[in-house]
C-alpha cells in the first residue's frame, strides 16, 4: 500500500496526530482543530461545498462537505449553523470516511440455498414486494412489519407510514425511536398535551446554571456540552452533573452528585417538597397555568409477552400533591438514594431562587428507565412549580440521541400508534391522514399494534412472518437480543434488512438492500430543538445503492400501489416534503417551506409567518397562544399543563445475592451506536477499538481483577466476555458495572434485560442485575 | 525514527507562547486546539537518543503546564 518509507512515515505522522486530536476529544468536549481542519482541506478552486446537518447524533450540527470530481474529499463544521458555529465533534469531522469502507454493500444480496447471491436490484425488490404480497394473503396484514429509525430522513419515514398505515392498513410501523425518546414523548404528552421541548439552544447562553439528570453531554452531545463550558468561562454559568456514574462531564462540571439507580425518582419529588416547603412555589403561574392529577402505580415492567397498561389519570389539588410529597423530604430519600440531604435541598434551592435562570437537560438516563414516562413528568414539575418554562435559559430540555428522532420518528409518527399529525386511536387524524393520502379513512386500523419489543417477540412467538428493517441495526441495539437474534433466525420470518455495511442483523437477513448513505442522497432531518435540516445529494453512491425512501416506493409499486405514491425518482424528497407539509400547517407547527430550507442551515418549527418559534407557549414569543395570555399550553384543551404525582418504585431487578451488580449501558464520544458506521472510520475506531466493563476501583480489586483482564459478566439471559476497563474513561459508583453497547464482537444486549416503562413503552436499558467474574 | 504525539498543556493564559516555543524547535509539528487551551503535538526524531533530548527540550519550556504521551511509533530510516 505504501510504496515508499517516506511515504509510510507520512502516514504515521498523520495516524500520531489523529490520534492525539481523537485523544483530545475524548477529553475536551466539542474540542476543534481549524487549521488542521483548513490544511487537510485540499486547495483547489474545484471544490464545491455543500450544507446539510451531521450525519450522527440529535446535536443536528451543519457540516459543510467539500466535493471534487465527484468524491466528498473533506467535512468541516458549518459557521452559519446557529446549533454549532463552525464547531464539530470528532465524529462529525471523520463521518464521511466511512463511505470508502472497502465491506460496503453495494449490490443487493438474495440468501438462496444458505448463500448469499448478488442479485439485480429490481429482481431483488420483486422478491420483496411478492414476499410482503403473498403474507399479507396467507396471513392476513398485520403477519407484515417494519421497523425504520430515528435516521431514517423525514422522506423516509413519511414513505414508510404511508405504505403501511394508508396503503397496506396495518399499524405495524416501528422505529428504533421507541428504545431512545419513547419516554420524552409520553413525558411531553401527558404533561403538555404536545410533543418536543419547548426552548431551543439558544437557552445555553442564557441559563445561570445546567443541571443535568442522568447524561454524559460531554460525550454524547460534545457540541452542545462545549457550548455549555464556554458560557462557564465567560459568564460563570454553572453545571451541576447529577449522575450514577462519574463521567467526562462530571469532571468537567461545577459539582457532580452521585445517585443510586432508580432513586432519580425519589431525589426530583424531594427537590419539589424542598420548593413547596421553603415557599418558592411561583403562586400565580401554577394558579393560572397548572393542573394536578395522578396516576395509576404498580403498573409492573412489562417483562411478560403481550402485557398491557392504560393509565388512568385523575385530578387531585395542590394540597393533595403536597401531602403526598411528605414520604419525600431529603432526609428520608438521603436513605436510599445515597444523595445527602444538603444536596438535595441545594438542587432544590437553584430550582427555587427566583433569579437564577435553570435549564434541565436529559437523555438516556431518564429515558431509557422503566418510570420514564414519570420521570419526565418530574423534572417539568420542578419547572412548573417555579414558572421556570418557555423563557430564554429557563426550561426543561430534553435532549435527542438521534439525528431525526425528532423530524422523522415523533413528528412524522413512524410508531406503531402514530400518524403524520396526531395518532391512530383519534378519528380526525385517521381522517386527516386518509385526505392527504387520498385513501379510504377505513383503512387506516384504529388500534396500535406492536411496540418495538413486542413487535421483536411476536417475530419470535411466530406472528410476524415478514419485516423489513432500515437504517436501524436491531440485533445489537435491543435488549435481551439473546431471544431476539434466535427470533429472527426463524423461518418462520422473511427478513429484509436495508442498510449501508453489513451488521449482525443483515446476517440473519433473507434479502440485503443495498441502501444510499447519508450525503449520497437528499434528505431531511429534525434536531432536538425542533430544527428541520435540509440537504441536497452530494456524491453518487456505489453500485446499485439506492435511497430507502425510493426503494419502499418502488416495493409500494410493485404492490400496486402505485397510484398513491406518484414521486418521480429525482425529485422525490422534494414531492414528498411539500405533501408532508400539510399535516402540520398553522401556527402550531407549522413547517418552513422548502426553499427557506434549502437557504437556510435549518430552520426551527412552528414557522409561522417567516419566523421561526423559540420559545413555544409563551406569548411573547409564540403566536399560536391565544391572544391576551402570557403563557398558554395549547397542548391541553385547558391551555393548562399538568404536575403529575408519581411515586418512586424500585427497578424491574436489582442486585441481588446472586448477581450483586448493577449493569449500566451507553455509548462512548468515538462511536455512534452500534458502531456500523464509526468503527469503519480508521481514526475513530483506533482510538476506541473495543468495547470494556468499567468498574469502581474498589469492586475490582475485591474481585482480584486487574485493567485489561477478561471478565464474563453474565444475567439471568446472557452473558458477555470484555476486558476490565479501571480508572480509564469512565467511573461507576461500587456496586455498578458500566458498558458500551458499540462493539458487535461484545454483544452486551445479550445481558440487558427488556423491562420498559408501561406507558412509554421504552426499555430500561440501564439497570439490570448480573454477577462479575474473571473469564 | 520515532514518531510519537502528545498533548501539550500550556500554563494558564500561556498557549501562545507555549505554540510559539514548540514551534521553534526542530522535529515538532504542533496543531493548536482552536477552542481549547490544548495543543497537539508530533514529534520526529532520528533515533531514540534524539528523542530524549528533544522531550527534555519541550519539557523545560517554561509555558508548559503538563505533556501527556498519545501514541508512539518507531519507522525505520530511509
Ligand atoms: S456527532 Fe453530534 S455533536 Fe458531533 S458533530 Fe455530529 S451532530 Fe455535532
């Protein structure tokens, strides 16, 4: 490869200093290198530089991709992007040197007689469609499915639904959403009546202080978190790291206060008894702006196949609230949530000082928990208790993981229960939906079906006899997939996996779809703050791949349903985004058109005249309030938004005699999910090539393990080998056990259990028991 | 000849004289953080000897707070 010494010496020059600058990320979040990023930039009056947003994570950076000749030849970080001012992560600076991985799926592949044949594309999609076809007559519609992603782009995902919500009439539509902001989104409903936060980034440069619940922004939203670190140089803003494990952000924060798994529950009632008791309850905003009501408790875990739970909300009073905060002063919740009292009651007074502005950012810890849903409901207590909402630097935020969780799964709906504007159980969204399709409004069912991972179970019970996978690598991202990988190698299900490389879950697939990665094709994207990006293809893509969203057309086609998906290949995204466009239309959630998109580095719904909306149902900023108000939640029919009473309840399972720790699952800064794409970026997969199990010092050296030495961590439904990772990256508190989820080759999902919380239905993937020993 | 990387932390307000005092040494090549008061650095050497002499070198610069090892290689010379 490399023909001379000196030119081999080049190389590692360049590999020292990549790792260095990779080094440099882990430790600095949203670090940059501008000269190295304009020197490696080639010089040439060819170059033509084109916008759209990152390609990993719900931050939604611009990035500007430089071609030449028809190749993307360098990234750098968009300065007239608003979300990172010409910053990116060190992910976002080396996406598109995955695309030249040398395994790319560039043809379609057919499984005949155990082999996988390259097969034409259109004579593979004509087995898909017969495939989906002949199910659909030997079993009936709902023996079909999909399951799309928080990366699909909004095309996709519209696409997707309307084959098989308004074309097929079936509900089952999932998206890998359900496992990542399932829980906001319940979180969202149940207390606002509408989905998404209701601020924006730019609340970063006003907010006195961070706190953020259960999430390592230091690595998971670098860009974001370096935003946060330079309003604490330059204003003295604070962030206060409130976590179960110490993490590159606790390092980085103000003060990091550890808390038992769980007990996050606990801990938010106590801070809101802690705001009623010392009298800084904002009287006249809850007064004009706030309903109380509980819930249904003990609603289990949802463990067992086919469980169901509705909850069934009713209104109590303020005093009734208060009464029950009473099991929660800090004194009692220091006992079990390991938080001492005076930490408790000092979050409790930055939520309660009228002059302190607070923002509450969040993520997986409070998502991916069996009480999410009541999780979320917590922290907009403690916002709605004190006014602090709907103002620049005073609100909760809750964060996205994906680049589209946003734009694609909530706001497009590609859940089982959802729909483009509102969900399936509602008929004037039904018939909404069936307008715009230009379908029969019967055919859209009125009944959800299956949630992810009861959608994963019934492939394995055998209900599900087809499913058609995109952009989403279920066989390493669910939990317990040691029953899901054996339930998709079943014949009992045709699988069609569509995707960029391979994974372990196109290796169980019938057919492989050559997909279209990110810049070789035109797409949307929604951010966490409700930015919808637009972008233009850039580069051809290899062989045959093609777009998801022209694939699914092309299998509607063949289905005969071409009538309903009229697109042209070439301007499909186009078409699709001004069809899509009007389900949201008026002050709500209006969407921009797409040439302001196309000018713009993203532009933030609702669009309502020309302008975007910053800060929702607050007057000053938000036309859709009625006139005359200042704050209104029109999510409600009341205007009103609602503090929940919900209790602390222990985990689904905790440690016990038998497997005495608590496992802990997440991603680390180098790798995006399941790594199907980062770990085939030489820079990134150098720097972080396999996974690890942290612990605390304390556990391994009790256990006789040393750094690097293999261990088997193992459940009650699997086990998994990894070297021991101590005082490195991160650190667990004693007792619990941390592991990255990247690594295909250390499947920890074998190990995870698929408790989810009964309302949102998003699995826990953070707490389960398991037992440690040396391999 | 090995080539190793480090990241050079400069003093409190001192980055640019820390980038300045690199610079001016033969067998560095330094890469400044933009945002961040880091900067990488790459040295060249031609043997091992060379190498110790050009660590001790950068380690008496004054404006340097702390110098911590990346990745180290050792190529043949050509
Ligand atoms: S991965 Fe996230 S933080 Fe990093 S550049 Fe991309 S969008 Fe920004």
């Amino acid at each position: 490869m490399y023909n001379s010494i000196s030119s081999r010496r080049n190389f590692i020059k360049k590999m020292a200093q990549l790792s260095a600058m990779t080094a440099a990320a882990a430790m600095f979040p949203g670090i940059i290198f501008a000269s190295e990023q304009e020197e490696g930039i080639p010089n040439s009056a060819n170059l033509d530089w084109k916008k759209g947003p990152c390609r990993f994570c719900g931050v939604g950076c611009g990035i500007l991709v430089g071609t030449e000749n028809g190749k993307a030849v360098a990234v750098k970080g968009d300065p007239n992007c608003s979300v990172n001012k010409g910053l990116l992560c060190v992910k976002g600076y080396h996406q598109t040197m995955c695309i030249q991985s040398k395994d790319r799926l560039t043809h379609a592949l057919v499984k005949k007689n155990g082999r996988y044949v390259k097969t034409p594309l259109n004579e593979a999609l004509d087995i898909v469609a017969d495939k989906m076809k002949s199910t659909i007559e030997a079993h009936g519609k709902d023996a079909v499915a999909m399951y799309t992603s928080g990366q699909s782009t909004i095309p996709e995902g519209y696409v997707a639904s309307k084959l098989m919500k308004g074309a097929i009439g079936t509900n089952n539509l999932e998206c890998n959403a359900r496992l990542c902001m399932a829980s906001a989104v319940a979180g969202f409903l149940t207390t606002f009546g509408a989905d998404e936060p209701m601020g924006c980034y730019e609340d970063i440069d006003h907010a006195d202080y961070f706190i953020t619940w259960g999430n390592n922004m230091a690595e998971m939203h670098p860009v974001l978190f370096s935003r946060m670190l330079e309003q604490k140089t330059n204003r003295g803003a604070k962030i206060i790291d409130f976590a179960t494990r110490t993490s590159r952000s606790s390092t980085a924060s103000d003060k990091s206060i550890l808390f038992e798994p769980q007990t996050d529950l606990a801990v938010a009632n106590a801070i809101c008894y802690e705001i009623i008791n010392n009298g800084w309850v904002n009287k006249s905003f809850v007064e004009k702006h706030c309903n109380f009501s509980k819930g249904l408790t003990n609603m289990g875990y949802g463990t067992e196949d086919k469980y169901s739970f509705k909850d069934k909300p009713e209104k109590i009073d303020f005093e009734a609230f208060k009464t029950f905060l009473n099991d929660y002063t800090p004194e009692k919740v220091a006992k079990y949530s390991k938080v001492s009292a005076k930490d408790i009651k000092y979050l409790a007074s930055i939520y309660g000082d009228p002059n302190k502005k607070v923002v509450s950012y969040w993520c997986m810890g409070v998502n991916q928990h069996t009480r999410g849903t009541w999780m979320n409901n917590l922290i907009y207590n403690m916002h709605l208790l004190t006014g602090k909402i709907s103002q620049p630097g005073n609100g909760p935020f809750s964060l996205t993981g994906q680049p589209s969780a946003c734009g694609t799964a909530r706001e497009v709906g590609t859940f089982t229960h959802k729909l483009p504007k509102g969900v399936v159980m509602n008929e004037k969204h039904r018939r909404l939906a069936a307008k715009i399709w230009k379908v029969p409004y019967e055919r859209i069912p009125s009944k959800p079906t299956y949630h992810t991972t009861e959608m994963f179970r019934a492939v394995d019970r055998g209900d599900i006899k087809f499913i058609w996978t995109q952009v989403t690598n279920p066989l390493v991202s669910l939990p317990k997939t040691s029953r899901y990988r054996p339930a998709m190698e079943k014949d009992s299900c045709f699988v069609v996996v569509s995707d960029v490389f391979p994974t372990p879950t196109s290796d169980v697939a019938d057919v492989i779809l050559p997909a279209s990665w990110h810049i070789e094709k035109g797409g949307l994207y929604g951010n966490s703050e409700r930015r919808t990006q637009h972008w233009d293809k850039m580069v051809e893509g290899p062989g045959e791949t093609t777009p998801d969203a022209w694939m699914t057309i092309e299998v509607a086609k063949r289905m005969g349903y071409g009538d309903l998906f009229p697109y042209s290949e070439e301007n499909h995204v186009e078409e699709i985004y001004n069809e899509y466009r009007q389900f949201h239309e008026g002050a709500k959630h209006g969407m921009a058109p797409l040439e302001v998109l196309k000018k713009e580095s993203g532009v933030i719904w609702p669009y309502v005249d020309g302008k975007s909306t910053q800060w929702r149902f607050n007057a000053k900023y938000d036309p859709a309030c009625k006139e005359g108000s200042d704050f209104d939640f029109y999510g409600k029919p009341d205007g009103k938004a609602v503090i929940w009473q919900r209790p602390y309840e222990p985990a689904a399972e905790a440690p016990d005699a038998e497997y005495p720790f608590w496992l802990n699952t997440g991603r680390v800064i180098e790798h995006w999910h399941t790594g199907s794409m980062t770990r085939r970026i030489p820079v990134l997969h150098k720097a972080m090539p396999e996974a690890y199990i942290e612990f605390h010092p304390d556990d391994a050296k009790a256990l006789g393990i040393r750094d690097n030495e293999n261990v088997k961590v193992s459940s009650r439904r699997g086990s998994c080998v990894l070297p021991a990772s101590i005082n490195k990256r991160g650190l667990p508190t004693r007792g619990q056990v941390f592991v990255p989820f990247f690594d295909e080759n250390m499947m920890i999902n074998d190990v995870t259990l698929d408790a989810f919380c009964p309302i949102s239905k998003e699995p826990d993937f953070k707490k389960c028991a398991v037992k440690v020993e040396k391999a | 000849m090995p080539i190793k990387s480090y990241l050079a932390h400069p003093k409190k307000g001192e980055k640019q004289a820390l980038i300045n005092a690199l610079s001016e040494l033969n067998g560095c090549e330094v890469i400044p953080a933009t945002n961040q008061d880091v900067v990488v650095l790459v040295t060249e050497t031609l043997d091992d000897a060379s190498d110790v002499i050009l660590k001790e070198k950068i380690e008496h610069i004054n404006s340097l707070k702390l110098l911590a090892l990346v990745s180290g290689f050792n190529t043949p010379q050509n």
